[in-house]
C-alpha cells in the first residue's frame, strides 16, 4: 500500500491533470480533491523542488504540471516523496533479505513486489486523471442516482 502522502499527491496531480495546463490553485485542488489544504501544500512544495511540478505565485498563479502528465509515472512520485515502496524490504520483517539469505517469503515477495513496481512505472497521472474525469462524469451525469459512497467505488 502507498502512503497517505503519496495517494494524496495522486489525486492532486490528476486534478491539476485535468485543468489542462491552467494553473490551479492548491486550496481549489484540496476543495475539489477533498485534501487537507495545507497538507497539499507541502506535498506540492516537496513535488516543486523535485521538478513535477510548477508553482507561480500571484495573479494569474497557481500550480501546473512541469511535464506532460504521460511522463509523471507513479514510481516517480513515490521515489520523490521517499514512498516506502520504492525501498526492498522483507515481508518478514528480516534484517537482510536477498538471493543469497532468502527468508522463507523471498521468492513469493520478490514476484509480488516486481508486480508492484511494474504498475508504479507504468501508470502515469495521465491515467490517473482519465480515472477522475470519469468519476466526476458519473457523478455529474447520475446526480440523483449515485450517492458518494457509490462514486467512491468507482
């Protein structure tokens, strides 16, 4: 599982996905996003410094996408947000783990943990706001019909 910091920059980058290079402003992303504002904001700091994404202050400011969202793949994330994920670690708990001192898990956890990676790097915030924009459209579309619970299974 991807820590909180890391589903939140998800979701964010999707929203600014979706504004199609407009600068969007954090607090209109954690609104829209239902995100702690000033949470995101650090997020967003932290993703700045790494090159994700763009900040402009002032009139006409607010944050873009430094890349194409296609480009931004979520191992990029993970790795710029240090995301547990991205370190090898045993299923065990072991102190070392590897080919040559394998835990009774190893080669079952190597396999999972190569599945997992291999989403991450190919998953990009290009599909993650192709998922929301789809979401939204259901919710907008069947506002009587789709209760949020409904939407968040979606």
């Amino acid at each position: 599982m991807l820590s909180q910091s890391v589903g939140y920059a998800v979701t964010a980058l999707g929203y600014i996905a979706s504004a199609g290079g407009k600068p969007v402003l954090v607090k209109e992303i954690a609104k829209a996003a239902e995100l702690p504002a000033p949470y995101l904001a650090k997020l967003i700091h932290a993703l700045g410094k790494r090159g994700i994404v763009n900040t402009q202050r002032g009139v006409g400011g607010g944050v873009t996408l430094a890349r194409a969202a296609t480009d931004i793949s979520l191992i990029e994330l993970c790795t710029a947000l240090d995301d547990p994920v991205v370190v090898p670690t045993c299923m065990l708990g072991t102190a070392e783990c590897s080919d040559e001192r394998a835990c009774p898990a190893h080669k079952f956890w190597t396999a999972q943990r190569a599945k997992v990676m291999e989403f991450l790097t190919n998953t990009s915030v290009a599909d993650v706001a192709a998922f929301e924009a789809r979401r939204r459209w259901k919710i907008e579309a069947f506002p009587i019909t789709v209760q949020k619970r409904d939407a968040e299974a979606l």
